[in-house]
C-alpha cells in the first residue's frame, strides 16, 4: 500500500475552487488564466495528491494557485461527465501538463463566499494571473467551469433566500438598502421590486439603521444600516 | 481516447446509495450483504464505469445489486477520506472482487427517501441479500459507510426541519399525528413533545383532517390526516 500513501498526484480526481465576492456593485469569482495555455481562464483547480482528503486538497490547490490561505471551503458537488475534459484547447493544455493527460478525470468541487477587499490573491504554480471576474459576464472557460460555477450560484442564490445572514458575509461591515438589493439582484439575477424588497427586509427585522448616511455621493445619500445578528437564526418549520 | 470511452470500470470512482425509507414506525435505510465476504453488510455501491456519468452510474449500480428501477436518487458529496478502504474484511473483499484492489478509490454518495412498501429488492450482481435496517440500530458496514449513512441522515433531518412536505414521500397517503411524530423523532433520534409538535402541525396548517378514525387498535383510535399538498410549499425568506 505504500505507493498509494505517497503524496504524488492522483490522475483520476481532482477539486475545482467556486470563491464567491461581492464588490463594486457585481458578484464576482476568483478565476486563473493558465500560463502555458493561451491564457484560458479557469476555476483555481489541480489534482489531489494521493495521501491527502478532499478538503485538504481543495485547500491546498487554493493556497497553491492564488496563494489564499484560511478560506473556509464547502464542498459543493462532485462532476463527472466523461467529456469534461475535451474541449481542444483542454486537451492541448493536459497533453502539456499531465502525467496521464488521457485519463478521466472526476473533479470535487468547493465553494466559499468572502469579501474580496481583504484578501490580495498572487498567482503561482500554473496560474499566470489571478482575478475577479463579474459571474454575470463570463467567457468560456477551461472544461466544464461554466457549469460548475452555474451551479455554484443556483447554490447560493437557494441560501441567500433562505438565510439572509449570508448576506452578511458578503457586504461590508455597514451598507446601504441598496447596496444589500444589488447584491441579491446579482445573485438571483434579476431585477428586484424595490418597495417590495424594503417591505421584506423590515418585517424580517434584521438591519439596525446606523446614525450615519453615505458622503460625496451625487444622489440623495442613504443611511447605512448592519445586520443585527442576534436576530437571525435559521428558522426552520419544526 | 478509445479506451477512456469504453464501458470497463473506472478503478479509482465509485458510487454509493442510501436509500431511506420509513416502516414500521422506524427509519430505515436500504443494506445488501456481500456474498462472499462473511456477509458483510454494506450501502448499494460499486465502480463506475468509464462512459457513464455519475447519475447514470448511481441508477445502475442501484439496480444491478438490488433490482430497484426509477429511484429519484440525488447527489449527497464525495467521501475521499484515503484510508476509507482498509479495514481488513475490506482488503479481503476488494482482493477478491477488484483489478486493482490497491487504488485509491473516491465515492461519490447519493440518497434517496422512498416508502419502502411499494418497493421490491432482489439480491443480484455480488449482493447475496438486500434487506431494510433500522438506521439508529445498524451494525458496522462496510468501508465508511456508516459515516456516508450518518452524513445522509443529518442531511436529511436538515430537510425534514425546513420543509415538511418531505415527510409526504415517506409517509402512507393517510397518517395519524402519532405516525408523523414518530418519522420525526426517528430521523432527528431524539423525542419530541407531544402537544408542541401538534401545536405545531396545526399552525403549520398543513394537514387536512379526514373523517376517517384507525380500526383494530388496543388503544383509543386516532383520527388519519394527509398532506395539503397545495398550501406546502417552500418558504424563502425573500
């Protein structure tokens, strides 16, 4: 058993990292551009080594590739399609960099939502560039990344409407109505009614408006508000 | 890429199903006995195969060992803990069933609630015998299927607690309060109080009362209710 202990690279599974930030009004996700492959952009992603779990992995292929460290990572899915791997510029750049570049390849992936303005990414290992991409505008991606983000999303948009704490991880320390609405409109990608939504956000009783409004702004400024998290529990029926 | 196509086992991915069903006022979860390992007892679950995708191989790996067809089956998450297959009856097994018994293999778990009456397994493939076992009495399984079971079962008491439609698809179409308490107080292993859980029901306003009272029983006959399928519905917080 001792070469399935060791820590080489295991050909056949692999973990792809969803990082979720709200920033400048958009919902972004932390992509790469590969070095040596023409500059796709792809999940932050690698095989697993042979002696290590799968969180581990996903942590390890984090640090490794945008050099974050401490994300608190969940893991998502598993994605199996066996033409995961086959698009031509895929197919060119595992024949560059794998071992066994014609094995199939079943990826774990994780997501975690953060807020980007305190974390400073660097690429390394294959990764030439490290950056935040606005989820609503994505080009095509390395493999299945599209898909995998998709379904990242569906994820968080389920959680947000059901626990709105979430948001909480997502928007600065104070916010304003707005930019709490903008953030759901990404997210849910859609247009919300605004009255309705302000209606909602009261009766949940959650927010604790601040004794302070936005400066230099050119509109009416907006008071601030934060979550009171005392309030918020996730209520289930029972 | 020919022989990644082909439909030979995938050595390194396997599938496993929980499959929960709910009788005789206990939680049960589907086991098949290895044939020829001392009857170890273990989750439906084997390798993929290489052209099939995940899903598919959950459905047919369901199947093959216990003649179960149509199961909605949904994706738990992988299990890759790296010393997953080595218990020793384990080793045995796999030295006796596998080409390569030494791989590392990951599994990817899924789960399903069903009502066990209406289902008929048959032993097939390397099962020697499928039987229902109450979750919150099994012995040792298999691997780390105990653990997968556990996780499932946390998964689903998540649900059960948000959304009680789901006791629907485990429920007989007519039910007492005694009989959905009791799927309740199994699936979250704890006991529940008796006038909070109906105060709860009611409020709930989900149950529709039929004219219709348990016969043949020693104790006072319960009025039957069922599920006003129209008024549940999952509830967001947006």
């Amino acid at each position: 058993m001792t070469l399935q202990k060791s820590n080489s690279l295991n050909p056949h599974v692999s973990v792809d990292c969803v990082i979720f930030g709200f920033d400048n009004g958009q919902l972004q996700v932390l992509l790469i551009k590969r070095g040596n492959n023409n500059g796709a952009l792809a999940l932050p992603g690698d095989l697993i080594r042979n002696n290590e779990n799968l969180d581990e992995a996903a942590s390890r292929v984090l640090f490794e590739l945008t050099g974050l460290r401490n994300i608190f990572l969940q893991q998502l899915r598993a994605f199996g399609n066996p033409e995961r791997l086959e698009g031509n510029s895929d197919i060119q750049w595992l024949n560059s960099m794998r071992e066994k570049p014609q094995a199939r390849v079943i990826t774990i992936a994780y997501y975690s939502i953060v807020k980007p303005g305190k974390l400073h990414p660097k690429p390394s290992s294959f990764a030439s560039e490290v950056n935040w991409m606005p989820v609503l505008e994505l080009p095509e991606l390395a493999f299945d990344h599209n898909m995998i983000i998709s379904q990242a999303l569906d994820h968080l948009a389920a959680s947000l409407k059901k626990e709105p704490l979430l948001a909480f991880e997502m928007l600065p320390r104070k916010f304003t109505f707005r930019q709490i609405q903008k953030l759901y409109e990404e997210v849910l990608n859609k247009k919300i009614d605004k009255r309705n939504f302000r209606k909602k956000l009261q009766t949940a009783d959650i927010l604790i408006p601040l004794n302070e409004k936005e400066v230099g702004v050119s509109h009416k400024p907006a008071r601030y508000y934060q979550f009171d998290k005392k309030k918020i529990k996730t209520k289930g029926w029972l």
